[in-house]
C-alpha cells in the first residue's frame, strides 16, 4: 500500500508523539493519550506565578489575559498542558489541555485550543482559529480565521484565510440520536479504507499551499508541495505530491505542478 503511512507525507516523524502505526491517520485516533503521557513524563518544573504572568489558569483550562511570552519552559500537570521556551501568546486566547505548545509558536488573539493540541516548534495559530485534536508541525501556519479538526499540518504548510478542515460528515437524525455510529472511510484506486474514526478531518502533506476559503471534507489527505488554489472544495480522498488542486464545476481536480 501507498499513500497511507506518515513517511508519506511528513519528513521529520520525530516530532509526533508517537509514529508507529499502519495508517497516518491512526496518529489522530491516538493523540490525546499520547499528549498526556509526553506532558506527564516531561521532566520540567511546574509553572508558578512568574512563569504564568499573563495567564489565567482554572479548572478548565487557561485564558489568556495579556501579553505572553515564556521565559522559560513549564508544564501544568493538572490540567495536561506544556508551555515551551519562547511561546507567545495574545490576550483572549483560550486553552484545554492535553495540549503541547512547543518553542517559539505563536498563538494570536481569540485563538480557541480545544483539547488534545500539539503545535510545533514556529507554528502559528492565527486570529479567531479553533484547533481540535490536531498537530501543526514545525512551521505551519492557519493564520487567519481557520477551523482545523482531527486533522495534521505539516512542516511549512500554510492555509490561506477563511480555511475549513472539515471533520465530521452529514448525519442522518438517526446518526445524531446516537443510535449507531459510521466511520470515515477514504477512497482510493477502486478501494476504501475504513479509517475507524467517526471524525476526522485532512492531513497535510510538508510544503501544502492552501488558498483562502478552502474547505476539505473529512478523510482528505494532501501529498506533500501540492497547492490547493481559493475557493476550493476538496472532496475526500488521497491526491498526490506535487499537485494543483482546483475547483472545475464544484469538483475538486488535480493537475502537476509545473515551474
């Protein structure tokens, strides 16, 4: 099989916290657990007043109430979440732990992190952004108004303005009733992969260039270096290195690149 492993679309594996799996997206289905065990086992002190200076930290979460910036690198083990040298932070931004803020990212203003987040070293999570249950490798970017779910960015990814990784697909009432559960299942060559997840949103390859007002459906995965042009719908399913994704009739296509 192809196309299905993290080595695919990602270079520097490292910085999961943890890449033995069968399918790139078994990393999602994980994550939570393995934020906590890496806050847990991190061999760092606890954050007290200095270090917090700026933040409001209760029983739910932190709440940014001015200008941030760590001096030093802590954790705040009761609520999961580990603050790394050199992280900025703007007013009114809201966190849930289990969540990984790693050195030198930025969170900007209004900024939602809704559990299980790992945003890597440079990262930027931009104004009026929600992350959930999702990882920003070393130096992506969803700068401006994104909504990223169960989804993975990868290093040096940008997602222009506006960009939605959609993460949940249509219900039925009887779906929303909870009275049974389907699973995200990802075609691909005249196959499907089930994926086993009931959410999940797109993983994104190094280098993806991703218009302003993107939206993927949940189970899109993007090879690395593709470009993905505004305004486009991208509908699920696996697409290759190297590719222009545009929008041709309301229907996503792919074309290579070419400089």
């Amino acid at each position: 099989m192809s196309n299905v492993l993290p080595r695919d679309y990602f270079v520097d594996l490292k910085q999961f916290p943890n890449n033995d799996v069968s399918f790139v997206w078994e990393i999602i289905g994980s994550l939570n657990e393995n934020l906590i065990s890496l806050v847990q086992s991190a061999v760092l002190p606890e954050g007290d007043k200095v270090d917090i200076q700026g933040l409001q930290v209760n029983g739910y979460g932190i709440v940014s109430t001015d200008t941030f910036v760590s001096a030093n690198s802590f954790k705040i083990s009761s609520l999961n979440i580990l603050i790394e040298e050199g992280v900025e932070i703007e007013p009114g931004v809201f966190i849930k732990g289990p969540c990984k803020l790693s050195e030198g990212c930025k969170i900007r203003h209004g900024a939602y992190l809704r559990e299980s987040c790992l945003i890597g070293e440079k990262s930027v999570v931009g104004h009026v952004t929600e992350v959930k249950n999702s990882i920003f490798l070393k130096g992506s970017e969803a700068g401006h108004f994104a909504y990223v779910g169960d989804s993975i960015l990868g290093a040096l990814s940008n997602l222009g303005a506006g960009t939605k990784l959609a993460n949940l697909e249509f219900r039925t009432q009887e779906e929303k009733e909870k009275r049974f559960a389907k699973t995200i299942k990802i075609p691909f060559d005249g196959k499907e992969f089930d994926t086993g997840l009931r959410k999940l949103g797109a993983i994104i390859g190094d280098g993806v260039e991703v218009g302003c007002n993107v939206v993927t459906s949940p189970g899109t995965l993007i090879g690395r270096g593709c470009w993905i042009t505004p305004n486009t719908s991208v509908k699920k399913g696996i697409y290759g290195e190297r590719k222009i994704i545009r929008s041709r009739y309301n229907k996503a296509v792919e074309s290579d690149i070419r400089f």
